[in-house]
C-alpha cells in the first residue's frame, strides 16, 4: 500500500480514458502491458479509476495477435466518442494507444483514417513498437521527433524522410505524441505517463509490482548491439566480423582488420561501413560492450580483468563506455542484472 498522503492523491485523481487499437495481427503485449501499467496505477493502490482502460477494434469483432491470442475489442473502432455514453466513451479518449504488430510497415487505409479521427480529439497520442508507422501514415508524425523497435528504424526513417527518427531512446515525447521502442519499452513508456499524470510516487508503485525499473538503464543500444549490424555479404568480411567477435581484446584497428581483409585502410572502412551499416569503430566498440557486458553477467571475473580482456585496456576505460552508452557503470550493471 502506498503511504497515506499518496493515496489520499490518488482518491482525488481524474479519471484519464485510454483506448487501445486492436487490429489483425497485433503484438498482444504491445496491448497488455501498458494495459498493466494503466491498470495498476490505481488498483496497486486499493484506488481503482485513476485510468478507464478500453480496447477498439474494426466492427469490435475479435482479432487475433500476432501470436495467436484471440482478443475481443470492447468497442467498435468506427464509433464517434462524442455520440455519449452509449459509445463506452464520454468523449475523445484522453489518450489513445496503437500498438505494433504484423502488416504495420504496409499499413491498412481504413485503419489509419480510423486512427486520424480518434487521434484528432486526444489530448495524448502514443505508439508502441511498430505502431509508430501507423501513427506516421496518418501523419501524425511529421515534423516531429520518434523512435521505434530498433530493428525498423531505418524503415521508418526512409519511408518517412519528414520525421527525425530516433534509434537509441526506449521512448520519445514530441508534443501530445509519444513513441516507445520495441514491445517492452511500451510499457517504460506506460510508467513515463502514469508519472506524468500522478506523480512518482504512483508511478514507482507500479513499477515496484510489475518488478521492473521505473526508469531503465540506458537505450535500445543495450538490446541490439551485433544484431543491429548486418552481416556483411563479401567472404573477406564476415571473416572480419568474425574476428573481431572472438578477439575481442585483440588489436581491431583498422589498420589491422583492413590487413585481415587484403584492403587498403580506407578502402575497408568504406566497404565496411557500406556493408555492415557502422563503421568499423562503432562495430568494434559495439562488441567490446556486448563481451564485457557477458562476462559482468556470467563470470565471477574482476572488473579489470574484463576490462583487459574486451580491449578497454583499464577499469576506468570500461566504465566510460557504459556510462556512455548504458547509463550505468559496470559495477552497477553486474549488480542489476547478473543472476542470482
């Protein structure tokens, strides 16, 4: 329970209409879990209200998820929030959620209008995942800045040259428009909002009982690092990639990766950056922290000793580059996420 003056708040608080799109194919915990946090920013309180959650679907039939869980809309996606209560809603929702999923980078027409419409009355616009395609097709996202799953960054950006794409954030607030990354960070973006709009204080409370973070440690960089990059197509090369994996404390500068290659420096360092999409220093050091961050979870290593062995060379090299890319220092990163 939540200390009494807090709860007291929480009594006093408006109640904020969330409705979620459903759609074919939906990614079922891009819906669910900020639905949990929503929830829970009451419930966890004994104070149910603070948010009335509702889900909306084409001719409010069921859908089916990307992973086959059936889900059945409360409402209908074609109905005028204005028509009164009837409708399940007082008016515009005050927030209006669409989720990613399958078939969302070749969005389906009807269902962008219907997202326009609703979007046009909501104080909070916000996407999860892939959802933001849907938000960009309505172009909701023009002239702004958001972010997505990782993985479609580059997606988004080309097919939507009019909106700053952001890869390494877990969420972006533009204005009333807000983008969370891939699946999960729906829901570090769900705890953004529930602080928003009550506090911290409520806030940490669901985080506390969903055991999650109420602000997570670094950006998407922590989840994609050699996924990010792609392999490269030339032989030569995924020898290098290789390489640099297995040797990570090894000299990987481009003068001798280049030698690996039989390339001249600058000639790698193109064809690398070309193929793999990073330069050979950013993949390097995307490795090093990717070898280091094993270790702290896996090994009961001394922290110079991991630093020796990914290439940082000292302790103190280390911590600069997770501070840097992770938020966390290493010491703190082991504490938080090495196994029990």
């Amino acid at each position: 329970m939540l200390p009494s003056r807090t709860a007291a708040r929480l009594g006093r608080m408006t109640t904020r209409t969330v409705l979620i799109v459903l759609f074919e194919g939906v990614q079922s915990l891009d819906v669910t879990g900020p639905l949990e946090v929503f929830a829970g920013a009451g419930a966890a309180a004994g104070q149910a209200g603070s948010y009335r959650v509702r889900t909306a679907g084409p001719a409010g039939r069921p859908v089916r998820t990307s992973s086959g869980l059936r889900l059945l809309p409360d409402l209908d996606l074609d109905l005028d929030p204005d028509a009164g209560p009837d409708t399940g809603l007082d008016g515009p929702p005050h927030t209006l959620l669409v989720p990613g999923g399958d078939g969302t980078a070749d969005p389906d027409p009807a269902l962008v209008r219907r997202i326009a419409r609703l979007a046009a009355g909501a104080e909070r616009v916000v996407s999860v995942c892939t959802g933001a395609f849907l938000l960009a097709e309505a172009g909701l996202l023009a002239g702004r800045r958001a972010t997505t799953h990782w993985a479609y960054c580059d997606a988004l950006a080309r097919r939507y040259p009019d909106t700053e794409v952001d890869p390494e954030p877990i969420y972006v607030r533009d204005g009333r428009i807000a983008s969370s990354a891939g699946v999960t960070a729906g829901i570090d973006l769900a705890l953004a909002l529930v602080e928003e709009d009550h506090g911290r204080d409520v806030a940490l409370l669901v985080a506390r009982h969903l055991v999650m973070f109420l602000r997570r440690p670094g950006g998407q960089a922590q989840f994609s690092v050699q996924l990010a990059a792609q392999v490269a197509q030339r032989s030569p090369l995924r020898e290098v990639q290789r390489w640099i994996a297995e040797h990570p404390g090894g000299d990987l500068s481009v003068d001798a990766l280049a030698a690996r290659a039989a390339l001249s420096p600058r000639q790698f360092a193109r064809v690398f950056k070309a193929e793999v999409g990073v330069s050979p220093g950013q993949y390097v050091d995307g490795v090093r922290l990717e070898a280091a961050r094993r270790r702290l979870e896996d090994s009961a290593s001394g922290i110079e000793e991991i630093a020796r062995a990914c290439g940082y060379g000292t302790a103190e090299g280390m911590r600069r580059a997770f501070v840097r890319t992770l938020a966390v220092p290493p010491v703190e990163y082991r504490r938080r996420f090495r196994p029990a």
